[in-house]
C-alpha cells in the first residue's frame, strides 16, 4: 500500500495538471478600483483582454494555521499541495495545533490567521462575542464520534440509551449490555478536547457524565495515548472509550481495538455522509471576519470548500461534504 506521502505527491502531479500548478488556489486577485464607473466607459473593441493574476501561495504569504489535533494532518496536506513541496517539507506548519478550544482563542489573539478544526466548546463563542472579535466558519468535512472497546469484548452493538446509561453510571457491568460479567470502566477526554465536546453535545443530551477515576481521563495532546491505554487497561476487556472516526479508522489508532456499531448502525464513509449513523458533526474553517477579500487567509478559506479542496479532504481519509 502506498504511504500518503506517495498517494499525496500523486495527487499533486494530478492537480498540477488539471489546476496549472494547483498552487492556483481558483482565486483571481480583484483589479485595482476604477475611477470611472462601466456606465461611464465608452467599450474600445481594439483594447486588449484584460489578464487577471492569479494568486500565488509562498512560505512568505502562506496564512498561519491552528486547529484541532484530528486535522492537523489535513492542514499539512493542503500545504504541501498549495506550496508544490514534498509533505515532509512542510510538516512543521501543522505541527503546533494547539487543540479545538485553544485555537478559537489563539485566533482572536492574532497567533493564527486560520482554523481547521471541530467545535469547540460553547463558552469560546462568548469569549469571542465579549472581546467583539467575529469569525465566519464554514464546513469543509464531515466526522463521527466513535466508541472502541477492546478486540476481545463480544459486545459489538450499543444502542443510544445504553451509552448514556454507561457515562451517567446506570450500567456498570458489561453483562447488562450482552457482554461478559465484568465491570466497565470508562475512558472519558479533557473538558477542552474536540472530542470530549462532541461526546457531550451528540450522545449525553444534556446529562451529567459519572466521575471518572483519574486515571481514565486522558489529557494527552492527542487520541493515541487514549487508544493505548484502552488496550492495555487491566489487561481486559473491560475499557469503553471514545475518539472521531479519522483516529480511529484512517490513521489505525483503532488497531487492537474494535469499533462499535451504534444502533445498528457500523460508522463508515457512506453511513457518516448520508447521516445514517447518529452522532455526526463537521469539521470547519475558520477565519476572521474581517480578513480582506484577497488575503491568503481568507484565498485559502475558500479554497478549502472548492472541489479541488474538497478532493484532498477525501484523499486524506476524512469524509468531504460532498
């Protein structure tokens, strides 16, 4: 199988025939304002076309990026693709994320220009809102929240109810769900992870999670120490846990593990596209809202939901919105 680096700089040659470089970002760079108005111009049928200059991306120009954990491997793709260099080359432009909620923040501070990145928690909207800083978010992706237990557990299926059951600590016992008869212990995230809000705002509806043991609270920067831990959690088969779909299947973190269905519905492309499994939510980009027209932060925010964009999300592993 070819590593995505390979499958990346194919897709680059591809691009660069389809896109005359696709360091063409699609987006023409507006003409200079006219002191006289067409209604004011007489149509010379013997003046030349005009010519457009189409933008250019560089390492001088290329905006800041920031994001979600889960995304900073898209961020590294779309710069290796918009500046033509070989992905390991550009790895460090994704390599400081600083997490969903963070980066809202570091945003509104000017530390980047813009986001790739899930929903952070609802209390960044009022920061945002009490500093009087404006964003505009669009979606680029589609993920899922996911739930892995360890290969060895016999369940498969867990309905809606029985996971609220198990994070509020109504069900306790994994017989109680077709399982064998061994205590469940919980994995839970940070209250700022990106996949710690969607557990709240998809599955729990409002209710108050259980008090996990500290041990089961993974603050890591990123999901594999979580995947790690399950898999060795006592040596059982007793570890339930959470993580978005890109962890869990495209990037292999899942390997050990099992990921279940959710009201008989298995997570994949097709079922988190057409909303068929129940706990979807997208991935967004980012900027401020007063980024000019023309700026490189807000050229790439539209390349981004452009189908040449929307092709590198999928080549990625991540479920494009179209």
């Amino acid at each position: 199988m070819k590593s995505k680096s390979s499958i990346i700089i194919l897709f680059l040659t591809a691009t660069l025939l389809l896109l005359t470089a696709c360091r063409n970002t699609d987006v023409q760079q507006p003409d200079p304002p006219d002191p006289n108005p067409p209604s004011q111009q007489t149509p010379n049928p013997q003046d030349p076309p005009v010519i457009r200059e189409e933008f250019i991306f560089t390492r001088e120009n290329f905006p800041r990026m920031d994001g979600s954990t889960s995304t900073a491997p898209l961020a590294e793709a779309t710069a290796a693709v918009l500046l033509g260099e070989p992905r390991e080359n550009v790895a460090e432009l994704a390599s400081d994320f600083s997490r969903t909620t963070q980066s809202f923040r570091n945003l509104a501070n000017g530390l980047c220009d813009i986001l790739i990145v899930s929903e952070p928690v609802p209390e960044v909207f009022d920061e945002l809102k009490a500093m009087g800083f404006e964003i505009e978010m669009a979606p680029i992706a589609l993920d899922a929240l996911v739930f892995v237990v360890n290969a060895g557990n016999p369940v498969n299926d867990l309905t809606h109810q029985q996971i609220k059951d198990i994070y509020t600590g109504k069900i306790t016992n994994w017989k109680e769900v077709g399982g064998d008869d061994i205590e469940i212990v919980p994995f839970q995230r940070n209250a700022e992870a990106g996949s710690q809000v969607l557990m709240e705002k998809l599955v729990m509806d409002g209710l108050d999670m259980t008090e996990p043991p500290i041990q089961t609270i993974m603050t890591a920067f990123g999901m594999g120490e979580l995947i790690t831990a399950m898999k060795g959690f006592d040596g059982s088969a007793s570890a339930i846990g959470y993580t978005v779909f890109f962890f869990a299947e495209d990037m292999g973190m899942a390997d050990g593990l099992k990921i279940l269905s959710v009201n008989g519905v298995q997570p994949n492309t097709e079922t988190i596209r057409s909303n068929d499994y129940p706990f979807i939510n997208p991935y967004y980009t980012v900027i401020s809202a007063s980024e000019p027209e023309n700026s490189p932060a807000r050229i790439l925010w539209n390349w981004l939901q452009t189908d040449n964009g929307q092709k590198l999300v999928g080549l990625e592993g991540y479920v494009s919105i179209r």
